[in-house]
C-alpha cells in the first residue's frame, strides 16, 4: 500500500471529526482499545482522558500506547502510532490547558456545540496528555488513487511465493 505522504498525513491528522483509537495496557495485563477525540499540533498527538476513565487509570501505570487514526471510506487512509503518553498537565490544571480543549471539541462538534460541551463539561476533571510522533513508531498507508497501480500494493512478505506483479 502507499505511504501517505508528509502533507497528506497532515491534513488527515487535522480533519474534522476524524477519532483516534488508543489502546493501553490495563493492570491484569489485557488490551483495552478506546475511540477518542484528539488534537495534532506541531508533531504531537494530543488527547484528554478524565479522571474516572479506565483507560486513564492504565496509561498511570503503564504509558506505553498503541494509536489508530483511520477512516472507513476510500481511500481507507490510516495512521498507525506505537510510543508512550506523557502527561502534560496534571488534574486540577484545566484551566492551563482549557483552549486547547476548546480547540480540540471544535474540531468535533464546530464552535458553538464546543463551547458548550467545554462549559458543560468544567468539573469533570481531566489531565491532557501527549505522544510524540518523531519518538514513536508511526506507519501510514492508503489505497492507490486513480492513476497509481493497485497490483503490488502490499508488502512484498503478504504474498505467497511466485506470484508475478
């Protein structure tokens, strides 16, 4: 499959409504996989777990993360990232951090529904956290478009033995 490229991770990163999935490791040792609203800025993954969530309560003990960010139409365009969440603000900080907040619920719900969520949502605490994309693993990869080759589009290791591209 193709990579995709810089500018196209980027823009992907930065549409609308788009979710990532985080996968943590939860303390009897077994995966946890959860849809959630994230921000990319500046080569980072932004997100904001709640105090009360569980996959919050994994990513203390264990901050090694496993994210997803894809979509179901064509051209199927996903972003793989295995690295480690760091905890920028701890609870109790929200005010430090609110308008990346606000800019994240906008990016899901547009301006008036995110000020509203924001403001609905002030004494549920949360922390925010982040992944480092150039100190992770991150893979890409996309359908061919109109005009690429669609034979041979996956790793070479997918195909059995002999087969003719």
């Amino acid at each position: 499959m193709p990579k995709l490229s810089d500018s196209e991770g980027f823009d992907f990163l930065n549409e609308q409504g788009v979710l990532m999935r985080i996968a943590v490791v939860q303390s009897d040792g077994a995966p946890m996989v959860t849809p959630i609203w994230f921000l990319h800025r500046e080569g980072e993954l932004l997100f904001t777990p709640r105090i009360k969530s569980s996959w919050y309560h994994a990513l203390q003990l264990d901050p090694r993360v496993s994210l997803c960010i894809d979509e179901e139409a064509l051209p199927y365009r996903k972003i793989l990232v295995q690295g480690q969440a760091q905890c920028l603000f701890e609870v109790g900080c929200d005010a430090d951090w609110r308008s990346l907040y606000l800019e994240m619920a906008t990016k899901y719900v547009g301006p008036r529904g995110a000020e509203k969520y924001v403001a609905d949502t002030l004494e549920q605490p949360r922390t925010l956290y982040r992944v480092l994309l150039s100190e992770s693993k991150v893979t890409s990869w996309r359908m061919p478009l109109s005009g690429e080759p669609s034979m041979g589009i996956w790793a070479k290791k997918y195909y059995q033995p002999g087969t003719e591209f």
